[in-house]
C-alpha cells in the first residue's frame, strides 16, 4: 500500500494561494507603474524626459538655447544623458516597488 503525503496536499494548496495573491499584487503594481512619472534630466535642466514606471516615454522637453544646428552632436548627448538618468530611475522605482511584493524574492523575466 503506498503512502500518501500527509498533509502534503495542505501545504501544496497554501502555496497555490499565496502564489495567486503574490501575482494579483504584481498584477496591480504594474498598473501602477503606468502612472508613475520619473523624469531624467541633463544639461542643467536645459533637456527634459519624461517616462512612466514601465518605461514608456511620456514628453520631451528641449531648451531652445540648447539648439545648435553647428554642435548636433551635444544635443544628441544630452538627450541621451536625460534618457538614462530617467531609465536607469524607473528601472530602480521599478525593481524597489517589485520588492515590496515578492519579499525581495527574485522572478526572472518580470521586467
């Protein structure tokens, strides 16, 4: 006669539930994160970005004392400075949020 698990069935069911409330709280905080706005800057301020927490860009901003068409270059660097300075914040709110809902348990492939 073979032997069960015991209360092995229990344990497996507890689980199942709190991995269904850890992904409805995932679920919610990637709705949220579509909200948040963080906002990368460079030049002084002279270039603005501006992207939600799933890192979408919402607006650009560009100072037109900033505008040079005899230095493209520099503009292009200061666009590309505001736009990691506000990924490399969204990744960071991103992944603090993502903690507070999994414990600091680590989900590969979630963002």
């Amino acid at each position: 006669m073979a032997k069960g698990f015991g209360g092995g069935g229990m344990q497996m069911n507890g689980l199942v539930k709190q991995a269904q409330a850890m992904q409805q709280k995932i679920t919610k905080m990637q709705e949220d994160l579509a909200s948040y706005e963080i906002t990368g800057t460079s030049g002084g301020g002279m270039v603005t970005v501006v992207i939600n927490g799933k890192q979408e860009v919402k607006s650009i901003k560009i100072n037109k004392e900033v505008v040079n068409p005899d230095d493209v270059e520099m503009l292009e660097d200061l666009i590309l400075s505001a736009f990691k300075e506000a990924f490399t914040k969204s990744s960071e709110y991103s992944q603090k949020e993502l903690s507070k809902v999994t414990g600091g348990l680590s989900i590969p492939g979630l963002f």
